[in-house]
C-alpha cells in the first residue's frame, strides 16, 4: 500500500511508503497523506471478526494499510496499546443507550478521551516506520494542545525509546482537570509548558518553530528532528477506522442486526477526523448506511453538508465541548479528496488559504450528501440532553457525546422513511473529564469547584469516577513553568 497526497494533480505521483507518510506527517505539497486505494472487507472477513478480541480486529484492519509491517508485529502492538491494563473498561466496548441508540465508549484510556484510542497505538507505529526509514536521529515531538490532544499524546509517548515530546498549553485556555492531568504528568521523555496566552499564540508559536530553519539546523547539530502527533498524520487516522468495524460486529453478535443489515452512525466532530475514519470503514464495505456529522455552536460543518459552502468567517464559540471549537476542520479535506480527486481538492484548499471560504461543485455536494447528513447542536440543546438522556435511559454523556447524542436525534426525527436501523454514536470523553459542566446540566447548580466536581458528580450519579482521573487529583505537581509565548524557541532547547 502506497501513499499519495491529497494535493497531487502531477501525472506521476510521488508515492511513499506508509512509514514514510507517518515519518513525514503532511506532504511536501502541503497536502494530506491517503492511501492510493481504499482496500476493501469481504463479509467473511467481517464474519470472521466476530469472534476475535479488540487487540485482533484492530491488527488486521491496520495490516490491511501498513502492508510493510507484519501481522504479528501488528498484533503484538495492538496487545500493548489495547491491553486492559491501559483500557480497563475495554478498548471500544458498544452500550445501549435506548431504543435505536448505541453508544461507542472510546474513553476508557488513560486519559479518559477518546484520543487514546489512536495515540496508544500511534507510538508504537511511529517508532516502527522510524526504524524501517533508518532514522537515526531522535524524534522531537512537539505539540500545541487545547486540552486532550496534549494529555493524551504524553501518555502515549511517556518513556516511548528514540523520542522526546513537549507540550505547550495556553495557561487560561483549558480546564482544570486537563491542566492537573497535564501537571502531574509522569514519564523521563516528556515536559509540559504553559504559555501566557491562548490556543491560537501556542498553535502559531510551533507552527514558527517547525518553520525555522534555525531551531532545525540546531537541534539536528544535537541529534534531534522534530515531528508532530496531529491527527493529519496517517498514523493517527488509521488505528481508528479499526473500532467502527469493530462496533458494528458486534452489533452483529450481540444478534440487534444479521450480517450484512446496515447501521447508522452519529460522531460529535471537529477536526473530521474521527468521522472520516467511519468513512473509510464505509468505503471498505462495513454496511454503514449514513454518517451523521453532530457540530456543536460551530457548526460550519452543518453548514457545509447543507449548502456545500465552507465558510470559516464566522463567530467563534467558546462551548463546554471545547475538542469540537475548531473552524478549519483540517481531515475535510480528504474527503474531498476521495469524493472529488486532487484538482478540485487543491483548488479549494487554495480558496481556503486565500479568503477562508470555498464551495464546491454541485456533483461534489451530492456526493457528499449521499453519505453524510450533519446536525448541530447549541449549548442550552447540549445540557438538555444530558439532563433528559441521564432521566429517561441513566445513560452519563460528557458534553462532547451529547452533541452526538443530540445530534442523531435530530437525525432519528428527520428520517421520513421510517426505515429503521441502530444508530452507533461515538461517545468521545468521559463524563466526568467535563464533571463541572455535566453536574450544572443535570442539577441546574454550580458545583463547590472544578475539582471538586468529580466526587459531587459521583455522589450524584452513584457511578464511579474512572481511576485515571481519581489518581491524577492526588499526584504531586511536576511541571509548572508558565512562559511568555515569544520565549517558546528558547524553551524547546531547555534539558537538550
Ligand atoms: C478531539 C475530540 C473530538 C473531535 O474529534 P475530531 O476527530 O477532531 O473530529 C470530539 N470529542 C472529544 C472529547 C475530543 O477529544
């Protein structure tokens, strides 16, 4: 399996390895890394899964695209990442929630956010294609983060051979828990720096560093690269594709569907790239029926599935779904790349750049809609739903499910066919990683603090609060250092 950009309009592409593509995380175009197929899943395959665990399942779907690594060598990183030792819960375990409704709780990781599902395993890929590439040099992972892309990212990469990572977050930009888990995160490779200022300064700030030709030649000098752990790397998109065949297998076993019969599935958004992997799975031959994209207050997503213009001049909102306050919604653009090929792709991305806005052909638009309907979900709408799911099913959804939840309601509501089929909704974060604002929804009341939230939520709700979070509230405070955002250069040359 080879690899090509998504910008590429030139006769002869370049195509690289899948080592490659994960060394190089985007293109030298600028353009995403995608397969140059999308390999396909036969129904034995699918039968076959039925009765083989997590750790197998994933193995075999990320064969499939890193065909340079064996299957063996697959699964036995697949058992490390997956282990219930690091997902105590079970890795992607699917719950009812009530009637149609399915949840996928991908939050039983070590940071209680659905990004350990990619970046447990992401390391493991990463180290692998460093060795296969004959690297020699240490990686230095650098990452800008407004909350769980950081903390799940150190846990991902903490004491990981032949890399080094340092986080920056804005001071006053995340919340309290993510902060203590960013605080007292353990591990000899790993450092976490706040910045005086907010998201955007730390995103620019790397972004500068990355571009330096400086700070490059230097770190080289000391036997050092740097490398990013965002999710346009193929790296991190790939290991999710695995839980949606995963999920609907399991419907299959649990007997809610035979073999063959479809399902929807509802995934609160942001980046795309959650999404984009269940349209792979889709492509692969799961019978998905519809992607339901659920936005939250920025919803320029719900925007773009309805009218087919990208606009992202618009209002900024602060929500209390913070992963999903995102206006470029980067993986887009390989959907546009599998629906309308590298020309037109380039040319909006262009547009993009230029004014901040594309619209794409009409063909391109009802493409889309073919396979993708999109909701969103505002605030009041968001703790409501909290509020009546935990009422009516005692179904616990962080913020971040709810706009999922919400959002495939809405779907439910304007399905006019009446043609029924289970809906599988990502539930992306636990619940109580975004305790204050869940106990407000439930109770209409603030809780003492922050902190003190997670045991008035529990107290609440009688569930239990998951161990990692409970830990992270008694561990000692280990990075503390908040700098200026200009100091950032200096700060990455800090222990070298
Ligand atoms: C990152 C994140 C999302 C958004 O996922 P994308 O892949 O960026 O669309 C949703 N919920 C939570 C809790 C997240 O951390």
């Amino acid at each position: 399996m080879l690899y090509i950009s998504t910008r590429d309009t030139s006769e002869r592409k370049e195509k690289v390895t899948s080592e490659v593509a994960v060394c190089r995380g985007i293109a030298p175009d600028g353009g995403l890394y995608v397969p140059e197929y999308i390999p396909t899943l036969s129904a034995d395959t699918l039968r076959s899964f039925i009765n083989m665990d997590y750790p197998s399942r994933a193995a075999y779907i990320l064969s499939l695209f890193f065909d340079g690594m064996a299957y063996e060598e697959l699964l036995s990183m697949c058992r490390t990442a997956y282990s219930d030792d690091r997902f105590p819960g079970g890795a992607a375990p699917l719950v009812h929630i009530s009637g149609p409704m399915y949840s996928l709780e991908l939050w039983h990781g070590p940071t209680c956010a659905f990004k350990d599902m990619a970046l447990q395993i992401m390391p493991h890929l990463f180290t692998a294609s460093l060795r296969a590439t004959g690297e020699k040099r240490t990686a230095y992972i650098l990452v800008a983060t407004s909350g769980d892309t950081g903390k799940a990212a150190l846990e991902g990469y903490r004491d990981v051979p032949g890399v080094r990572i340092k986080v920056f977050y804005p001071t006053n930009g995340v919340s309290r828990v993510q902060k203590l888990q960013m605080m007292t995160q353990e591990g000899d490779n790993v450092s976490v720096c706040a910045i005086e200022g907010n998201f955007d300064d730390a995103q620019s700030g790397v972004k500068r560093i990355f571009a330096d030709a400086g700070i490059n030649r230097r770190l080289d000098d000391k036997g050092y690269f740097l490398s990013s752990a965002n999710s346009i790397n193929w790296g991190r998109l790939a290991p999710q594709i695995a839980y949606y065949v995963s999920a609907y297998c399991d419907l299959v076993s649990a007997g809610v569907i035979s073999m063959g019969d479809v399902a929807d599935i509802c995934v609160p958004t942001g980046n795309f790239g959650n999404i984009l992997a269940a349209y792979i799975a889709k492509r692969m031959g799961v019978p998905i029926r519809r992607l339901v994209c659920a936005s939250n207050a920025n919803n320029v997503l719900t925007d773009f599935i309805a009218s087919g213009t990208y606009d992202r001049n618009r209002t900024f909102y602060t929500t209390m779904s913070p992963s999903m306050d995102i206006l470029i919604s980067s993986n887009l653009e390989r959907l546009l790349y599998f629906v309308a090929g590298p020309a037109e792709t380039s040319a909006y991305m262009k547009s993009l750049a230029e004014t901040g806005r594309y619209t794409v052909a009409p063909e391109t638009l009802a493409k889309i809609k073919g396979d993708f309907a999109g909701y969103y979900v505002d605030e009041p709408g968001t703790a409501a739903t909290i509020k009546r799911v935990y009422e009516t099913s005692g179904y616990l959804a962080d913020p971040h499910t709810a706009v999922g939840i919400g959002g495939a309601d809405e779907y439910l509501r304007c399905q006019k066919d009446g043609c029924s089929a289970p809906i599988i909704v990502c539930s992306t974060a636990s619940p109580f990683k975004f305790a204050a604002d869940v106990y407000r929804s439930l109770t209409g009341r603030d809780p003492s603090d922050e902190v003190s939230a997670l045991g008035e939520l529990s107290e609440l709700t009688g569930k239990e609060i998951p161990q990692p979070l409970s830990r992270t509230l008694k561990l000692p405070l280990r990075h503390t250092r908040v700098i200026p955002t200009k100091d950032m250069p200096d700060e990455i040359f800090v222990g070298l």
